[in-house]
C-alpha cells in the first residue's frame, strides 16, 4: 500500500468532364480543384525500368512521421488513470456497405485494435463498451481493465437494428463516470454511422451535464459532419472527426488511445491511495468478490480487507482501494517522460559536420540510406545521443518502447564509470 502523486514532469466516384479548360483562372474553379491544382500529385508519380510505379519511399516516411508528430503534440500535463466509456452506433446505419464488408465491421475490428492499444498505453485506466440501437443505449460492458472480456462480449453482439440515439448513450455513460472517484479523468469516445439521432428529450440539456461533470467527449464520424456532434465536442473539449475510409477510420480512432491533455478542473496533483496485491496460490479456493463465486487458483488479495480479485488493475468490491501492480505503474511512467522526436538527416553527405556517416542503424543494425547508396528511406538522429536510426526503429521507439537505445547505453556507461 503506497500513495502516488500525480503530477506533471512534465468511402466509387465516378469522374466526368467538368468543362475546366487548362487556362481557366484558378479564381473560376472550385476549391477542392485550386487544391489539387496546386499540389500537382500526378506529376510525383514516375515509372522505373520494368514500366512500374516508383514508389517514394522517402516521402511516404516523411508524412507517416509528420502525422505521428500531430499526433504527439507538446509536452503537457496528462492524465493516466483514465475511465472512457466507447458508445459505438450500432443502428441500421452501421449496416451500409459504402466501407467493406460494412460499417459495423470495419468498426468492430477498430475498436478491438483500439481496446488493445488502450490498455498497452493505459494500463492503470478502464474502458466500457455501450451500444446506441433500436433507439436505447445498451450496456455491454462496464468499466473493467480487461481487454479481453471487451472484445468477446463485442464480437458476439455484431447486430445492427434500429435508430441510435446520442442523449441516452450520453446519459447512460454520465450516471456512471459521475460514480468515479475525483483523480480519474473521465472521458466519452462516440463512434458514429447514422445521419440523425432519435432522443426522448432534450440532448442539448444532456451535452451541459456533461461539460458540468467535467466528461470529455470526442466523436468520429461515418458519414457526415453532424452539428450535435460537433456542438458536443466544442463544449467539453474533445475532438470530432469524420472518416474518409477504412485506414483513415483507424487512424482517427487510435488517435485517442494515448492520454489526452488534462482538463484545467483536475491538472491539480492529488496524492492516489493504491494497494500492490500479492497473486494467490494456484491450488487455493478463495471467494471471488468480484464475480461473487468461489474460484481455485489464482487472483489476488487486497493488502487491506484481504478480499479476492481476478484481474488487475481494479478497485477492490469491498473497501474501495484501487489494486495496481508495480509493471503497471511503470509502464504508465512514458508518458511524463516520452522520448524527445528523432529529427531528420537532410543532409546526408556532411550531418552535423562529420566527414562520415554511420552505415548501419544503432537500434536494429540494418544498413541506413548513403549518398548514392540503393537504400532508400529517411536517417533519423536522436538530439541527445546523435546515434542515428532507421524509420522502423524510429516508430518502435517512440510508440512501443519509450526508450531510446543510445541514451540508455550512454547512461549504462557513465554509471560505470562513476564507480
């Protein structure tokens, strides 16, 4: 049992003859063709010796990292114990097939990728599935830690009836993040497919008990911008978006995997009261209290009221103490320290000054791209170390690993040297 602070370290188109002739002012057209009028992207387009496309390998890096980087964002004050409740649209609208093999489909897969993305970043949080359909909210799940038990009671309720309705999963997902305890950050994500919701009363009255409640709620889209949507995301600070396709769908739904910024009301340090359980043995038959059976093997005992549960983390059912293990708390310990950007070699022939450059990667030994060199692809340095790296290293570190390699091994060397 230990106290922890909390604080900051800181969708075929069918394409036709407008009638735009080349000399046409670029005032006269529309805005979408002054867009694609400037960018030019035909013209990247080039054939190598076989007649095929010529993929830039380079440039699709490049914005691969830039997207990575908004992503990011600043170093700011986060939250990592998180409740979110996921409200997915499961109405006749999810069933359209203008995404394969339909809306709710490809929304299912998302959402099973997010889960898991979730709990690796998040591994002191919990998440809820709701289903908006037939014109109610459904609880599927509540609040638990477990990935698992998400995506099994979500792959064996893929049916979409009915007309979803926005104001009760609102009010569905409210009544039980109002219950949590002061530090958690309590946050809504809607995945929504229809055009309309059918509400029993006012839902602008349910998006300010919302924002009373200090609830941040964000919304992808399927098929259009939604004015209520969007309303609902201006006044308690989250994020709407619309996708475009299948890719993009997932890109904006992992986007709120990582933990947000931490709203003004709570960005003040509070002292957690948390309990490090110890597991039970295999051969014990112990009372679950969180299912509320008798259970043989396993689990684990609260320090304080020495009473079982089955997964970690959790709150005990029976005096309230939040059980972590201590793998859990430090692997929440990236996101007050993430790794610094990588920056780019432009220059490959004389980086940073130096006469020469490192052929191979420092993280995975693979040969880096050279002036003149067959190996194509960006050289990435880390500003502390200025150990160079390869693009796969680069995402490895920064989404998965949260260390960089060269500054470890430079911090190994220097403790050596210090004894």
């Amino acid at each position: 049992m230990m106290d922890m602070d909390e604080r900051e370290v800181p969708l075929q188109l069918d394409f036709e003859d407008d009638g735009v002739e080349e000399d046409e002012p670029m005032a006269d057209r529309g805005a979408f063709e002054r867009q694609y009028a400037d960018e030019r992207s035909w013209e990247e387009l080039q054939e190598d010796e076989s007649g095929m496309l010529r993929v830039d390998v380079a440039q699709q890096q490049r914005q691969h990292r830039k997207r990575m980087s908004a992503m990011a964002g600043p170093r700011i004050q986060r939250g990592i114990i998180r409740y979110l409740f996921v409200l997915l649209d499961f109405s006749r609208a999810a069933a359209e097939m203008d995404l394969r093999p339909s809306r709710m489909g490809i929304v299912v897969d998302c959402v099973e990728a997010f889960v898991r993305e979730f709990f690796d970043q998040n591994p002191l949080s919990h998440l809820g599935v709701i289903l908006l359909k037939d014109g109610i909210a459904h609880q599927l799940t509540d609040l638990s830690g477990s990935p698992e038990t998400h995506i099994r009671a979500l792959r064996s309720n893929m049916e979409s009836t009915g007309d979803a309705s926005i104001q009760n999963g609102l009010d569905l997902a409210r009544g039980y993040l109002t219950q949590i305890p002061s530090y958690g950050h309590r946050e809504v994500l809607l995945v929504y497919s229809a055009l309309s919701t059918i509400d029993p009363g006012d839902v602008m009255e349910t998006v300010q008990e919302c924002k009373k409640a200090n609830i941040r709620c964000s919304v992808v889209g399927l098929s259009a911008e939604i004015y209520i949507c969007k309303l609902l995301c201006e006044q308690t600070g989250g994020m709407y978006s619309v996708a475009t396709n299948e890719g993009h769908l997932k890109e904006l739904i992992m986007e709120h995997a990582p933990p947000p910024a931490a709203q003004a009301e709570m960005s003040v340090a509070s002292l957690v009261r948390m309990g490090f359980p110890q597991r039970g043995a295999e051969d014990a038959v112990a009372l679950c209290a969180c299912h509320r059976e008798v259970k043989m093997g396993g689990g684990y005992t609260c320090p304080r009221c020495k009473a079982r549960v089955c997964e970690l983390p959790t709150q005990c059912h029976i005096c309230g103490l939040t059980l972590v293990s201590s793998p859990h708390l430090a692997r929440s310990y990236h996101h007050l320290f993430p790794v610094s950007p990588f920056e780019e070699v432009e220059n490959l022939a004389s980086a940073n000054g130096r006469q020469s450059l490192s052929k191979s990667c420092y993280g995975c030994l693979q040969e880096l791209p050279t002036p003149g060199g067959k190996v194509k692809g960006v050289r990435l340095e880390c500003p502390r170390c200025r150990q160079h790296f390869c693009f796969d290293c680069d995402n490895y570190i920064h989404e998965s690993l949260h260390n960089c390699p060269g500054c470890e091994s430079n911090s190994v060397i220097l403790s050596q040297l210090s004894q």
